[in-house]
C-alpha cells in the first residue's frame, strides 16, 4: 500500500468490569510464541492466532493514535497484537533515529505491561529494496531493538524485518534477510520473524516456492508476509489460500479500503467487506492454517483504512466498526477520561506543544451551531481551559460563534476548530513540522496545559519563535497553588519571561520562519533570564497556567510556538516529594504476599483481588504462587486472595 500524507499493567486490569478483552493478559496466556509446523502456536504447542491493529506510522503529523490510553482501547476490544510500524524514508526512523527508536522501546515496554504481543517492523515502502540505501541503518536498528528485547527479558516481541520491498527480486529480498536475521537469532534466539514478499507483500507465491531454509537459522520461526486492501485485491486471495498450506503466512497489514487507502473518504462498497470476510474466511483456517492479522490503520486520517474518526474521542469510523466486530468487541470506549489532550499528558523535561493545552473531559456534548462540542475528549473550555480574544482585525472573518478564532488554522485546517483557539502548524522549517502554535496571540488570553514531570528540579525553557514573536508570559503551577517561575540563585518567585523575535522572515513570510530563542527579563529591557526557571518542588501531574500578559505596546503578540523544558538541577528544598515509585512495603504475613527486589508476588494460589484504601477494586485476577503483583500507582492496597482452603490478606503500600 501507498501510505504518504501514542504481568498486568493496573491501567488494563481497571477495565476489567467493562471488557474481557481489556483484563487478559494474553502474554501469560500464550507464553514465547513458536511454530508448530506452519502453525503460529502458543508455547505449550496450541495453536494461536493473533488479532490486532497497525499503527499508521509515528510521525507527529500523520494522525496515527499511538499513545497509552489508545493501546489500552485496542486491548479493550479485544486486540492481542500491536504492529508498530517505523516508517524509515519518509519523514521516520532517518529523521531521528534516537527518538523513533526510544518510541518503539516505550511501545515495547507497555504492550509488555498490558499483556499485548507486539510486531516491530521495519517499513520498506519508498524505495521499495531493502538493501537501499536509504535503510542501511537496519541491522542497527534490529541490533538495538533485540539486544533491549534480550535485556528485558521480553518474550512478547515478534520481528517484520522488511514491510512491502516492491520492485526488488525475491532472491534480493533473501540476501537481506541473511543480513538481518542472524542479529535476531542472536540477541532473541526464539523469536518469530516475518519476512516480507515481493510486490507490496502481494506474491508471497514466490516465497512458497523458494522459502528460507529453516535449517540455515535453527533458532528462529521465520512466517511470510501477506498484504491485502478488501476494495483492490480480491484477486490475490488464491496466493494466500494456496500458500497457506505450505508454509507460514502473516497477514501483517490488511484493510477494508482501496489499496492506496482511500484519502479523502470513510465510506467503502458493500463489496469490499464481502472481500473482507472472504480474507477472514482463509485467515481463521479454511486452507488449514489459522494466520495472524493486523488491520491497518489504527490512525484518524481523513481515509478509508482509518479504523478511527479521532484519536482523542476514539470514535470508530465505518470500517473500524467492522474490524471491531471481527474482535468481538462491543465497540464502547472504555479508555479513562482525562485533561490532558488524547488522554496523554506531555513530559517534562522535553518539548510541551501549546496546542495540546487541556480538554474538558466532563463537559456536555453540545451543538454551538458550528458543530458539536463539549465532548467527553474535545470540550468547549473558554473560560475554564483557555481564554480566547476577538479583537484582532486580521481573526475576525464572520467567526462569531467561535468567538473570533481562526478556525480555518492547523493541520490540514482541521486542528482543534471547534474549541475556539487559534491553532496553527509550525510549518516551513526543519522538526518544527508536526508541532503547533497559538496564533494572532492578544493580550489577556491564557491556556491550561497539564504536563507529567518526572523529577523534581528547575527547569530553564527555550520557546519556538517567528518574525510576529514579541510577548511576555506568566506560568501558574495550578495544581500546587504557586507561580511556577523563580529565580534559581534565590528561589524568588519570578512574574514572567519574555520571548523576543530575533527570527528573520524567510522569503517575506511569518508563518515559515522558526527558531528557538532562549527567553528575557521582559519585552523593553530584555536583560538575560538564563536565571529564571520553573520550579517543580515534586514529580507527578502539573497543571499549567501560560498567561500572554502584553505585547509589544500592547498590540497583538504574534505566534508563540512549543516551550522545550531542559532540568537545569535538582531541588531538595522545602516541599519537595519524591516520586520514587521502585520502593514497595508489605506489611502482612509474608505467607500472603512478600517482596523481593523491589517488587511484590503472592504467596498462594487463587483469586486476587486489589482494592484501594476507598474500596473500590482496582484489579482482579486467578493467580499462581509466586505470580508478581500487577503494578500499581502510588497510594495504599489491600490485597486479598481467595484460596481453595481460605481468605487471606496483605497490605500492600507503593510509595
């Protein structure tokens, strides 16, 4: 396809009353997964099939919905597979190489935690050999990701070494292959590796006719990729069908959508989900072999293959549906509400994008006349998330309902429209495209903004700037009831910071002319503020207040993009807490629950039940002795397990 322009984790075991699907941990269920002759199989020998979604890749701007509560709905409806897809030429992994692969570290690690197998893959697609140049950082890369699978003690992680090689021989693709999988066999001995086919993944025939030799890499399951798009490929399907009985086969990326994704529309044929179930009809064994599937996408793009309308509301669009219901899922949203936008708070230290300031999860899902708003993920919050002005002659164009914003601003002039506030994209200039910036800023107007620290410490701050940038801001720590900025040499609360344009305009224009600029005492004196830095006295949740007091002669300020966060030191002083969440206590018998290395197991079999110091139950579930406790937040448990023979009970205290 041609695919171009986010043991039991205590986040999945809260959904159990909602959804089976959100409390299995099919990780313990299935154990290291193995081939059983062609058939993908648990490790005890039973056959498995895996069923889940692909990401539609990571790029900031591609709208892909990737971030931890997404995987929790995906869990939720019953998804046990995760494909991370790592776009690599196009705009990807060779852009930044450390960051893409920290985000596939973190994806690993979660599904890890709320029992998901997880497929890294490696996207071929433009150029479409994987010997080009453009990927010679792969056997990097698979080193990496393995050599940290083999760390962790991981056995949940399965391997696509080449997504779509197109225009290439299935002999080139075999040569690739022997540069890639003895680094897996290495570093993962085990591991179930799929290998990719000629022609977008469609002939996979050829693969049929000429597999790898299973005795050349002994310790690894090597299957073969198979791609189908239901509105295009009906004609393929004999390939998988016959292939299906000879080798092993992976549907690693399928959908219900033209073959090029079908931009621009939701809506598909009634022919393209009889082809849909003719795929599913093969997948779930009629040529023998029960093979895994992973629908693309589990993105919102304006396209077919999208299975969402959006990743903060997590509504399902026509064809998500359909995938659904092929999971057996109810397709209700489960995933827990949140202030912060696409219910994922953003970090510091790192980059905080103004554009994400908070949602309203609680407000009423009302229709203002230009569409509704006041969902439980996108609210109307004028006057309690933000405060917007209308006086600017230049974001006043018949907007009235939305109180004077530039509602047309934003990606793909979508953004945020219906809430009022003038969102843009940074555009025009190197890693600035994906983030965003409040435009046509005017003196008065604020915006909440929760980020997660995780340490305590002064933080100095950069900010993304134009040619319009001349304005001075205050941050309230809201959630702490203080001025968040100080003067680290004294601790003295600080008014403000002012950021000063010293960006030139690239070919005449604003709008594509970025650079970070380090801040000043104010707009007039512009004295150095390499002093000032927000305090945070402990780690965890902060809500934010950025309040845009004045511009320059207090006219409108111009564009303010992202505040990049960099810890300048540590803070120990008064009111700090740390957020050290490694260390456990149980006070109780040691023969109901006992800790070890700093973390806790149970001593007996049977039926767990946590409950927090209010009663509510937080995670349930039939455990073995010597099983590990799910992890949980901070705060206080009680533990209690139900054994053939009696009820016991521990208190279990995560500090």
């Amino acid at each position: 396809m041609k695919k171009f322009f986010s043991v039991l984790a205590a986040a999945s075991l809260a959904m159990a009353s909602v959804s089976a699907g959100a409390s299995d941990n099919y990780i313990q269920k299935w154990g290291r997964l193995k081939l059983n002759g062609k058939q993908l199989s648990s490790e005890s020998g039973d056959a498995v099939q895996l069923r889940g979604w692909s990401s539609f890749g990571w790029q900031s701007n591609w709208g892909d919905c990737h971030q931890d509560g997404h995987l929790d709905q995906m869990k939720a409806w019953n998804a046990n597979i995760y494909r991370g897809a790592m776009y690599v030429a196009e705009g990807g992994y060779n852009n930044d190489k450390t960051g893409f692969t920290n985000t596939t570290k973190h994806l690993i690690d979660y599904t890890a935690k709320i029992g998901m197998y997880y497929l890294c893959d490696w996207h071929v697609l433009t150029p479409g050999d994987p010997t080009a140049w453009e990927y010679n950082d792969a056997e990097n890369y698979f080193r990496t990701i393995s050599s940290y699978v083999k760390e962790k003690g991981y056995k949940h992680v399965l391997y696509e070494i080449c997504n779509e090689p197109n225009g290439v021989s299935w002999d080139k693709i075999k040569e690739y292959a022997d540069k890639i999988l003895p680094i897996i066999q290495q570093n993962d001995p085990g591991a179930c590796v799929v290998v990719g086919t000629p022609q977008w993944d469609q002939d996979i025939h050829l693969a049929q006719q000429n597999p790898i030799s299973a005795s050349k890499y002994p310790q690894l399951n090597i299957l073969y990729s198979f791609h189908y798009y239901a509105c295009s490929h009906q004609q393929f399907l004999s390939r998988l069908e016959n292939a299906a009985k000879a080798i092993p086969c992976f549907i690693t990326e399928w959908g219900i959508a033209e073959f090029t994704g079908g931009a621009g529309q939701r809506d598909v044929a009634a022919s393209c989900y009889t082809s849909a179930d003719a795929l599913m009809n093969i997948a779930n064994g009629s040529a023998g072999q029960k093979i895994s599937w992973c629908a693309w996408s589990f993105g919102e793009k304006n396209e077919q293959a999208s299975s969402l309308m959006s990743c903060g509301s997590m509504e399902l669009a026509p064809t998500g549906k359909k995938i659904v219901e092929l999971l057996g899922g109810d397709g209700s949203v489960v995933i827990p509400k949140s202030a912060c936008y696409m219910n994922s708070c953003q970090a510091v230290p790192g980059v905080v994008d103004l554009g994400y300031y908070d949602q309203d999860p609680d407000a009423p899902n009302e229709d203002m006349g230009f569409g509704k708003v006041g969902s439980q993920y996108v609210g109307n919050g004028e006057g309690k998330l933000y405060h917007e002005e209308n006086t600017v002659a230049d974001e006043v164009n018949d907007r009235s309902k939305c109180n004077g914003a530039f509602k047309w601003a934003g990606d793909d002039y979508t953004f945020r429209q219906d809430e009022c506030v003038d969102a843009s994209g940074c555009y025009g200039i190197s890693q600035t495209e994906g983030w965003h910036n409040l435009g046509y800023i005017e003196p008065g107007e604020w915006v909440m903004l929760t980020v997660d620290v995780e340490e305590p410490g002064y933080y100095t701050l950069q900010g993304l700037c134009n040619p319009t940038t001349n304005q001075y801001i205050a941050i309230g720590d809201l959630s702490h009831m203080r001025n968040a900025l100080v003067d680290m040499n004294t601790d003295e609360e600080f008014p403000g910071i002012a950021f000063v344009t010293e960006i030139k305009k690239f070919n005449g224009e604003d709008w594509n002319s970025w650079g970070w600029m380090d801040p000043v005492t104010d707009l007039d004196d512009q004295d150095d503020a390499s002093n000032i830095a927000v305090l945070f006295k402990e780690a965890g949740k902060h809500q934010l207040k950025f309040s845009f007091m004045t511009g320059v002669d207090n006219e409108s300020a111009g564009d303010m993009g992202p505040i990049k966060f960099t810890k300048a030191k540590a803070y120990t002083g008064p009111g700090y807490k740390s957020d050290n969440t490694n260390v456990n206590e149980v006070s109780s018998d040691n023969s109901v629950v006992y800790s070890t290395n700093g973390k806790n197991y149970v001593a007996i079999a049977g039926e767990l039940t946590i409950t927090n110091m209010m009663g509510a139950t937080v995670a349930t579930a039939n455990v073995e002795a010597g099983a590990e406790l799910p992890q949980l937040t901070n705060g206080a448990y009680i533990a209690t397990i139900k054994s053939a023979n009696a009820v016991k009970t521990a208190k279990v205290v995560i500090k």
